[in-house]
C-alpha cells in the first residue's frame, strides 16, 4: 500500500482520525455511528452487516454445501442453471468463469437476462433429465428471477410432468414466501442464506459456496483465504494498519478530490471479478450525489489521461499480462494513483471479497452515506410496474446516430458516457459493442463503461440516478426475434425487457440526467457498428 498517499494527501488524514475514533471496532461492533450518527439508525445499518461474521459462520455448512455438489455428481448431472439477478447472480457468474467445474462437475450458467432471444437460447439447450436449476433471490420477489422461474417451470413440467419440482432447487433467506414456495412446489431443497447480508455483500454466503459446490470445488478454499483477511481487518487492527480501511480511505479521498472514475486492470484470468466489483462499489456508493464509478474493462489509453481517474491492479501471479504490466509502471512514473494487490493463485479472490466488502463499508463512511441500502434501484422496478400494467405503450422516440453523438459532444471534464444496452448479448453484439465503447474512449477522451440490461439496473443503475450528475447515458435498445410467454402473466419476455428499458430511461430523465434511446433495430450488432463508424 505504499501507493496510498500518491496525489492523494487526504488519505493519511482520515485514517489518523479513524484511529482516534476507533473506526476498526465501530464497525465490527456494528455501530450505526460509523455511517450515520444520530439516535435512530435506518434499518439497513442495523440488520445488513452479518456479512462480517459471512466468513466463519459459513464454515460449519461447508460440509452441506459439498454433499450437494457430490449429490450432482453421482447423479450425472452435467448442467446447473442458475436463475438470479445482481447481487443473487454475479459471484456464481464470476466462479464459473474463472475457475469452470472440476473434473466430473457440471457445467454452470447464470441467466440474468429478460431479453427474450437470450432466455430462448438458453431453454433451447437444457436436458431437463440431466439439468438443475438454482433459483437465486433473497426474497423471492424480484421480478426477473420470478418470471425466469416461472417459465423455465413451466419448461421443466412439459418435460417431466410432477416430477419438474425434482429439478430445482432455491437460494433464500429464511421466512420468505419464496422458501415456502420451493416446499409447496416440490424444491428438491432450498438453501438458506443469513438474512442479515445484503444482496451484493452476500458472495461468502450460500449465494456463492452453493454455486462453488455445484462446479465440484470446495467451499473452504474460498472461506480460508476470507478468514484470513477478515483477521487482518479486525477490530484489533487500527485503521491505519487495516487493510479494508486503507483502501476505504483511498477510494473515498480520491473521489471526495474529484478522482471518482476507479479505474481496474484485472489480470485476465480474474476479470470476472470486475462485474462483482463494480456493483458493491456502484451500488453501495452511488447515492446522495456522491459515489464511487468503476470502469471494468479496456480502455484506450488516451481516455485514461483523464484526471478524475484513480487505477487497482489486481494481478494473478504467474498469469499477468504483459501489457498490463506494462501499463501499470507507467501510471507509476506519471504519479498516478494506482493500487496493486497481487493474488498468490485464484482462491485468493475469497480474501479480496472481504478486503472489498470491508473496503466498501469503509469508504461508505467517509463518504457520509449508508453503503447497504439502494433508495433510487425501486424507481426504475415501480415505472417498469406501471408500464406493464396497462396496454402496452409505444416507447419514448428513439435518437439518431447522429443526435447521441450530439449528445456526447456535450460532454465535459468530470463526465462518463454510459452505454446502457438492452440487448441478448451475444458474442457479435458484445464483440461491437467493445469496439464502439474504444471508438468513443479514443475520441471523447472520458471513461466509458457498458453495462446489459437488466443486469446493470440492480448494480450502476443506482449510480446512475443517486449519483453526481456526471453521466450521459445511451439506452441502447433492439427488435427481439422471438417471445416467450411467462406463465399465466399478461405479458412476455419481449415486453417486459422493452418496459425495463423505458423505466429506466425515464427514471433518467426524471432526475435530469442527459440520457437518450437508441433503436438498433432487428440487427443490432450491424447497428452498432455503424454506430462505431459514425464516431
């Protein structure tokens, strides 16, 4: 960490005065007066911080959560389906991604799409004899993951008749009427998650170790490396010597300094951490009109001369790329602020889960805001409830090229562009919306980050509309080839993934932020590459 104090001189200063307040046991004590002092606490600051004991309170269930896994195995299941959405799905993206199953395991996919073509394709390949399905929420009222589970049900009866129910299983909190829901409909389980953790705090919690069984690994060899670093961040360890307070004090004084754009160099082979990364810090931050905006993914290196940017490395040992290296010992002699965190091997990702959820609290504080709540993500779900419940509604009109150029010209220092895209994401529409995101950071010169819908709603989303009016947001929207019903709904997929997008961009512009759609038509990986053209 001896990077901390680079450009950033308020850094020491804060955690001189976290020592003094003994900010390390504040927060271990669970003291609401570490966020926000006053004799009544808003509830999420006093039943959302178990993800601190997460770590050791989990490891008692590493044995059920294993048996599970060998239960699939000995079965010849070769696929699990995990239905979620946000916090609920991105840990269990990010394990499949960056460690796949072991020999023998099934394969894992997350769905967190509405987008009708992406569902369809996914419902295309499943052999319900040898496929089970995780549905992940921790309240079982979250309307993607509800709609998914209603359909792929409706899926698994046609295939199995009563015995469907066989082939599921629930991820919740304990109470829910989703938990009473898997016993009525014949769940093979449902596992139970602390109800105190927050979505997105909830990775070391069965949201995260039941996936890692199901891919064959282990649950301990995450738990070790967290409990690891749960130590060194205890309350024993004053914030000038805590690691999750170190880093809290840096990403805070370096936004509250106008450096908010934190930027991240992911070796490769750990770049799913990204996703993860960018929802705790997006979402728990980005309220009260502050917040902390994470830019996951490549850049072109004029648009990283930007002076609202701080950098984290986060580099694998023995797997780094050459020219991130490279990249990082440049932002160095340039007195950049930059982080590096090197991990001896992947497992290590258990410990920068804790060092980040810490970290995140942390920041929290010296941001004076509540980092477990997510006042402006209902605004978007109640415009999107309001569309659905009427006759369907054309769509506000969509801009030219032309115009969301214009709109981007518009920009100014300080400011990030947003593509916000509605789409299946297929490999083509993810391989143009890339190169669309690098045209524009080449000649815009400012962060540019790309999130799908409606995954980045429960993740930037709350950024977006709580957070400093820094954004200039494209809604980019398409033509779905096809439908698909959900169950006895009014409605399909078509129209709730067209509803989700017009939620969102009026709750946009309800707030004033500079935001337009654009229509991709029925072909839009060709649109976007005209789009990146026009650039």
């Amino acid at each position: 960490m001896s990077a901390l104090d680079t450009a950033l001189p308020g850094v020491s200063g804060r955690l001189q005065a976290w020592d003094r307040a003994d900010a390390a046991k504040m927060l271990w004590a669970k003291d609401h007066a570490l966020w926000k002092p006053g004799p009544t606490p808003p509830p999420e600051l006093v039943d959302r911080l178990g993800w601190l004991e997460a770590p050791r309170a989990m490891e008692p269930r590493c044995a059920e959560f294993a048996a599970f896994g060998d239960e699939l195995r000995r079965e010849g299941t070769t696929d699990v389906l995990l239905l979620g959405m946000g916090g609920s799905s991105l840990f269990a993206d990010l394990l499949a991604r960056t460690f796949g199953p072991a020999a023998g395991a099934p394969a894992l996919t997350v769905l967190d799409s509405t987008f009708p073509d992406a569902v369809l394709a996914v419902s295309n390949r499943v052999d319900w004899k040898k496929t089970v399905v995780l549905v992940a929420s921790k309240s079982g009222s979250t309307t993607e993951t509800a709609c998914l589970y209603e359909y792929f049900r409706g899926e698994a009866e046609k295939a199995l008749g009563k015995a469907a129910g066989s082939r599921f299983v629930a991820v919740t909190d304990p109470g829910t009427a989703f938990e009473r829901q898997a016993k009525d409909q014949g769940f093979r389980r449902a596992f139970l998650s602390p109800p105190d953790v927050g979505g997105r705090y909830s990775a070391l919690t069965p949201f995260g170790l039941v996936p890692a069984a199901a891919l064959g690994h282990d649950p301990r060899r995450l738990l070790d490396p967290a409990l690891r670093m749960a130590a060194e961040c205890g309350p024993d360890r004053p914030a000038s010597n805590n690691p999750a307070f170190q880093l809290g004090a840096w990403l805070a004084e370096a936004a509250l300094a106008g450096r908010d754009k934190l930027t991240l160099l992911l070796s490769p082979a750990v770049a799913s951490l990204g996703a993860w990364l960018e929802q705790l810090v997006a979402e728990s931050t980005g309220k009260e009109g502050k917040g902390i905006l994470p830019v996951d993914g490549p850049e072109p290196e004029e648009a990283l001369a930007s002076e609202d940017r701080v950098f984290v490395y986060v580099r694998l040992a023995g797997e780094a790329d050459p020219g991130q290296d490279r990249l990082a010992r440049e932002l160095e002699r340039a007195r950049r602020p930059i982080l590096t965190f090197e991990l001896k091997d992947r497992w290590q990702l258990g410990a920068e889960v804790f060092r980040w959820e810490a970290a995140t609290a942390a920041a929290g504080a010296a941001l004076g805001i509540n980092p477990f709540d997510q006042p402006n993500v209902q605004e978007t779900k109640d415009l999107t409830k309001a569309l659905l419940s009427g006759p369907p509604a054309a769509p506000a009109p969509a801009a030219s090229f032309d115009e969301a150029l214009g709109l981007a010209q518009r920009s100014r220092a300080g400011d990030y562009l947003a593509l916000n895209a509605f789409l299946a994401g297929t490999p083509d529409e993810h391989a143009a919306l890339a190169a669309l995101r690098e045209k524009l950071g080449r000649r815009f010169r400012r962060p540019v980050t790309l999130g799908l819908g409606p995954r980045y709603l429960h993740s930037t989303g709350q950024l977006h509309k709580g957070g400093a009016d820094r954004g200039l947001f494209w809604v980019l929207t398409a033509r779905p080839a096809s439908d698909a019903a959900i169950g006895s709904r009014p409605y399909g997929f078509s129209r709730l993934i067209t509803a989700q997008a017009e939620g969102d961009l009026q709750a946009l512009k309800r707030r004033g932020r500079r935001a337009v759609r654009v229509d991709l038509g029925e072909r839009p990986a060709e649109a976007l590459r005209r789009l990146a053209d026009a650039c």
